[in-house]
C-alpha cells in the first residue's frame, strides 16, 4: 500500500505489517519508555523503503533527525490503519 506522508513523501508499505507480532512487541516497550527500540519497529515496518525516507529527511534537514523519523513511522502506522493510499 502507498502511504504518503504530511510533507507529500510517499512509501510503499506492506500492510500486513500491521500483523507483525515483533513489530507490536517493538511499539509497545516504546510505548513503555524503551524509545531505543524505535529503531527495531524502523526495520520492521518500513524494510527497503528505510533507506529512501532517510535520504528525504536527510536532503530536507541535512542529517535523519530523530523527530522526523518518528512522526514519520506515526504517519505510516495511521495510515495503514486507515487505509489511506494514494
């Protein structure tokens, strides 16, 4: 599924992700305080399409700013949930 971003980046996602058990096991120790383990939820959900968002950020900001990448994967997870494609 295509899931486009606020700032109009689209990725192409598995929605199945969504069913991954270690990618809940990530967003909930997140959800817990282990903020390290965003890098886990990452890898999971975005697999290929990782290295194409960081770039974006990374022209945008100059460096992957951790605040973007963050609302990013939160873009990407409501979106799926939604439905939301393009």
């Amino acid at each position: 599924m295509q899931v486009v971003l606020k700032d109009g980046f689209s990725l192409e996602i598995d929605d199945k992700k969504l069913d991954d058990y270690e990618l809940m096991e990530a967003l909930t120790d997140i959800d817990k305080g282990k903020a390290a383990r965003i890098t886990d939820a990452v890898d999971i959900l975005l697999g290929e399409e990782k290295r194409r968002l960081f770039e974006h950020i990374r022209k945008e900001k100059g460096y992957v700013s951790m605040e973007v990448v963050q609302n990013a994967l939160l873009e990407v997870i409501t979106g799926l949930k939604n439905g939301k494609n393009s």
